[in-house]
C-alpha cells in the first residue's frame, strides 16, 4: 500500500529544478543595472514557463543564463550571427581570407550542384525532359556565400 501523497519538501524540489533556469538567469542578472536585463529575466521565465516541460525547451530557456544585457541591446549574440547579418569583428581581429569561399563570396549550390538546374523527367508517356532552371541559385549554379555572408572575408 503505496501513499500517493506528496510531501513539501518533494513539491519544493521538483519545482526548484523545473525553474532553474530562471533561477540562473536572475541570479545572473541581478547583479546588472542595466535595463535591458529584467527583459531577459522574462523571456527565460516565459520560455521556462511555457516549454520548460520538454528537454529542448528546458536547456533553451538555461541558454539565457549565457545572455549578456548589452548584446541584447546592440544586437551582438556572443557568437556568429544569422544568415545575412553584417559581422562584427572582435577588438583587434585582423580580417582573413574566407576559407569557405576563397574569398569569391559566392559558393557553389548545394541544390542543382553548380548545373544552374536539372532535367525534369517526362511525367506521361507523351511527354518529353525538360531542362529546369534552379529556383535557388536563379540558374548561375552559384549562391552567396553563407559563412563570410558574400563579403569575402572572415574575421
């Protein structure tokens, strides 16, 4: 005969290690007096609160603990930036060849593999191949390159 009560102490843990993440995050940010920094404060309860139930969701809002209030206000993620955002060079970085590209800023397509297209096989029986411009690379067979973001350079 098992009890199914839960004790105090059971429900303060459990709701201690669901919300560590917020712990951390406004521990973190406490310190801080920049305004920027109850905002993150939010999102990772928010995120916490809403997602925290799958692994994913949890680690995701624990990321925020890694947020610094100035990135968040100057834009700057601590790490490489999205697809088409202008790079920052870090403090006394000198710029180098990007070694994806070569510094062509243009990388060949994944999609048509540098053919600009591919033949479209005959669907019917009166129907004949036909030769289909890619939609990705526009028929060039060449796409910016995506880790320099079509500059040539890396920093």
């Amino acid at each position: 005969m098992g009890s199914s009560t839960v004790t105090a102490f059971e429900l303060l843990l459990f709701f201690g290690l669901y919300f560590l993440p917020t712990i951390l995050v406004y521990r973190s940010q406490r310190s801080s007096s920049h305004p920027a920094g109850w905002g993150v404060v939010m999102v990772a309860f928010l995120v916490n609160l809403l997602m925290g139930w799958s692994i994913i969701g949890w680690f995701w809002a624990l990321k925020f603990a890694r947020v610094r209030p100035e990135d968040v206000v100057t834009g700057r993620s601590g790490g490489t930036g999205p697809l088409g955002a202008p790079g920052t060079p870090p403090a006394g970085a000198q710029p180098r060849v990007c070694s994806a590209c070569g510094g062509a800023r243009t990388q060949t397509c994944m999609l048509c593999a540098a053919q600009g297209g591919r033949w479209r096989t005959p669907q019917t029986a009166n129907d004949v191949a036909r030769w289909e411009h890619c939609g990705f690379c526009t028929g060039s067979g060449r796409v910016p390159c995506t880790t320099c973001n079509g500059t040539g350079v890396c920093w």
